[in-house]
C-alpha cells in the first residue's frame, strides 16, 4: 500500500485505534467531513498539481480568514445581545 510506504520512509509507525473506541481519532475524522462536505464535494480537479494548489488555498482560508469570521460573526452577537460593551 503507499501509505504504509509512505510511513516506513519517513519511520513512522501507525497508531490505530481499538474496535468501537473512535474518541482519539474524532479531530481526524471531523476535519476529513469537512474537506469532504466544503471543498471536495462536487468538484473535479484537472490534475494532482491543481488539488494540491486548490487543498492548499483551502486549508489557509480554513485556518486563518474562516476563524476570524467566526470569532467577527461572535463578536456582533455578543454586541448585539449586550454580553459586551464598547
């Protein structure tokens, strides 16, 4: 498999959880919905090189402009419900 040539090229070795125990990959798995549901869903990318350009504008906007809209978008609540004064 290429993952595993992949971890042994780099030693690294698995970590899998046990059966019906999905706790300590719960982050893994709520970022791959996401990737899924908001940036691969419905679209077809040209080559391997345009995915990795498009993934990584994506994870950027991700981390940087989508957090700072959540925290404006709770700021303007918060205003607006008097939690804080300006």
């Amino acid at each position: 498999m290429l993952i595993d040539d992949l971890l042994s090229t780099f030693n690294i070795q698995r970590s899998l959880s046990k059966k019906g125990c999905p706790y300590d990959n719960a982050v893994a798995e709520a970022t791959f919905k996401i990737i899924k549901t908001e940036f691969v869903f419905n679209e077809t990318f040209s080559d391997l090189a345009t995915l990795e350009y498009q993934l990584f504008d994506y994870v950027n906007w991700f981390n940087h402009d989508h957090v700072q809209e959540k925290n404006y978008k709770y700021l303007l609540i918060s205003l607006y419900h008097g939690v804080i004064d300006c």
